[in-house]
C-alpha cells in the first residue's frame, strides 16, 4: 500500500492545492492538449520542486469523456507522475471508477476522485435516488476501488455539498474515510455561499466527520466569492484547497491558483494569521518568481485573458502611469512585485502622465528634455490620447514626436 502524501501533508497542517484548470476548467470552454497538460503538472510541481507530490494534486482530466480524454490522462500520469500527485476524475458508477483506475495505475502518487451527490437535489439528479443512498453507495466505490488497486489513492468529491445536511455530510465522510478515502471534497457546487455559510459548512461537517477526516474545499466563483470562501475554509481547518490558474471553471469559475498561492505565501506572518495553529503550511516554501510564466502559459493555451486588473500575474502589476506613484511606488502597492515575483516595474505612458513621468520615458527613449520641451511634451501626450480615443501612449508613437521636438532642424545657408 502506497503512502498517501496528501493526506499525510493535510494533516500535518500544511497546504494542498488541488489544481482543476484541465478539469473543471474544460467546463470552460477551454481544453488542454495531452502535451500541455503535462508541461503545466510539471511547471506546478516545480514550484514547490521535490514536494510537487506533497503539495499539488493535478486533476489531470476526466477519462470518461472520451479515448482521447482518457489517453490526455494517461499521458500525464506516465510523464508527470511524481512531479504532482495526478488525479484522475469520475463518476460513481463502478464502470467509471475502473477506467479512472486504469488511467492513473503505475504512477507516483497516484489518486482517482470520485464524484458524488450530497444534496438531496443533485443525488435525485444524479442517481434518482436519495442523499442517503448515494452517500452510502460512494463508500462501497471507495472500498472496491481500494480492493481494486491499494496503490492509488481514493478520494470523494461531495457535490452541491454546501446545499446539503451538514449533520450527514459529516457522517457519511466519515464512513467514506473508514473505507478508504484519503480525502473527502465539500463543493459548492453553484458558487451560492456567502463566506459565513463557507465557514459554517466547514466546521459543522468536520465537527462530525471527526479529526480523522481529510476535507477539501472546491469553491465556485458565481458571486465573486470564491476567494473569500476558500479563507473561511482555511479558518476552519481545512488544508487541501481547490483552485484553477486563471480561476478558469464552469460558468464564473472558481478560485484563482496564482491568486491563492501568492496570498498563502507573501507575508508568512498573514499565513500564520490565516491558518491560526502556528504550524508551517509548506514542506517547501513556493517559488512565487514562477506565478506569472505559468500563468502566461495558461492563457496562451486556452485564450482565457490576463486583463491589465487580473490580480499576481495581470498586465497593470508593477505599472506606474502617474506622478506621486512614480515617486514612491511602495506607497501604492501591497508588495514588491520584483523581489516577490520578477516583474520588472514599466512606467507607462497615459493621459495622467505627470512632468516626472514624462521625463523619464523621454530619458529612456534617450531623450533630455528642458522645462518647454517637458511642457510640450506633456501637452502632447494628453491631446494625443484623446485624439486616438484610449489611454496608453505607444512608445515608438511618443518616440517619433520627441525626435521632432528636440533634433534641431537643418538650417539652409543664404
């Protein structure tokens, strides 16, 4: 019987994230190539190197889908196996279950993830049958997927978690955990909670789940409140979290990875606030340098934008357009994106542009300019950003009009 990282790291109190944007994020209209979805495992689980395992489990895809879904998945089980823990997805039927099996056997770390309603609502939906049952049956699953193969670990995503009884959430995860689960997923399926339920739903059903129960949030984003909820998780105990790069997911997404690992990892005296038992939250401390190439990486591939507002990894981080932020930066910004991130600060040229600014563009273009030359330059860029009806000034643009400001014009002999 393998040894279940996951677990083992969730209940020595640090943080598991549990990455879904080839999975959840499919929901999105996105889809990942076999080739990239290995290059992403790989790039995640370097960001925490030879504790990848221990720190990420990458939902590599869900084999039912189709051959292809499931070789996609195969192929970063057999290429990234080791670098992450590869999960594959399925429903709880038994058929799916040995497919998912089959699409994960041999590799390090090896997980499957089982599907499951918890409400009363979505097991109709799902197995026309009640919660009960349906809780009942996924711990048979789990125990004959144990049965099966005891090398890969067996986990158990609760649907519409957050719209069901607390009470026999709670039981019947413990149940799931005596037949095997290494750990057991509460989502909010439709993204409804505001952060007090989050918070009440976590601590009721731990609280009688029992300590010996491994849960994990998965948090939609319908309300914008993805974030916030994944934190009231935290607050409650809970250590394995879901997120997506770029929050991409069903509908409005879910939580962003980048945005949760850099806000878990920046200030380790906010962490420790956060978590609240004053243990370390990671085996080793993540590379936040490689949060904005990943990101980039993503987005390339699944034409999801980085928009000059995305927070950590967004083309406004570490920009400077105007005078007081010009000269005192710190002032302006939460952290230091060169030293937390390497991102390099770019002042950019608008209609807001200060003297300071301006100057300092021309200097860089290998432009001085005098007091008239920096006010007419001045004049210059405002009007010129009206004209062109938007903000941002091209520099080869302000680079044509500074030569004609300040190269003399030739003067013909009489």
């Amino acid at each position: 019987m393998a040894v279940d990282v996951v677990r083992e790291s969730a209940r020595a109190g640090r943080v598991v994230l549990w990455e879904e944007s080839p999975r959840d994020g499919a929901q999105a209209k996105t889809l990942m190539t076999a080739d990239f979805r290995v290059r992403l495992a790989r790039a995640q689980g370097r960001i925490f190197g030879a504790d990848g395992p221990r720190h990420v489990v990458f939902a590599a895809g869900f084999p039912a889908v189709c051959a292809e879904e499931f070789e996609a998945v195969r192929q970063v089980a057999v290429e990234a196996g080791g670098t992450v823990s590869v999960s594959a997805v399925c429903r709880g039927t038994a058929g799916d279950v040995r497919q998912a099996l089959a699409a994960v056997r041999g590799s390090a770390h090896a997980r499957i993830m089982v599907i499951v309603p918890a409400s009363e609502a979505m097991a109709q939906v799902m197995t026309h049958g009640c919660a009960e049952r349906a809780l009942t049956a996924g711990a048979a699953l789990v125990a004959q997927a144990r049965d099966t193969d005891d090398r890969v670990a067996v986990d158990v995503c609760l649907a519409d978690a957050s719209r069901a009884d607390h009470a026999l959430t709670g039981e019947h995860a413990a149940r799931m955990t005596e037949a095997g689960a290494g750990v057991v997923v509460l989502a909010d399926t439709v993204g409804d909670q505001l952060p007090q339920d989050a918070a009440a739903m976590f601590t009721a059903v731990r609280r009688r789940a029992g300590d010996d129960v491994v849960l994990a949030s998965h948090l939609h984003n319908d309300l914008g409140l993805a974030l916030a909820n994944t934190l009231q998780a935290l607050r409650a105990g809970i250590r394995v979290l879901s997120s997506s790069w770029l929050g991409i997911a069903e509908r409005s997404g879910m939580v962003a990875t980048e945005q949760l690992l850099f806000l878990l990892a920046y200030r380790p005296d906010r962490t420790r606030e956060l978590l609240g038992d004053g243990r370390a939250p990671w085996w080793t401390v993540p590379d936040l340098t490689l949060l904005p190439g990943i990101a980039r990486m993503v987005a390339a591939e699944t034409g999801a934008p980085l928009g000059v507002t995305t927070p950590i990894v967004g083309d406004g981080v570490g920009t400077i357009s105007t005078g007081t932020p010009f000269v005192h930066p710190r002032l302006f910004e939460p952290y230091d994106p060169r030293a937390l991130l390497g991102i390099e600060p770019r002042v950019i040229l608008t209609h807001l542009a200060s003297a300071r600014v301006i100057t300092a563009v021309a200097a860089r273009l290998g432009h001085r300019l005098d007091p008239e030359q920096t006010r007419s330059a001045v004049a210059w860029v405002k009007s010129h950003a009206y004209r062109q009806g938007h903000a941002v000034i091209e520099e080869t643009d302000f680079g044509d009009y500074l030569t004609g400001l300040t190269v003399p014009t030739a003067r013909t002999p009489r």
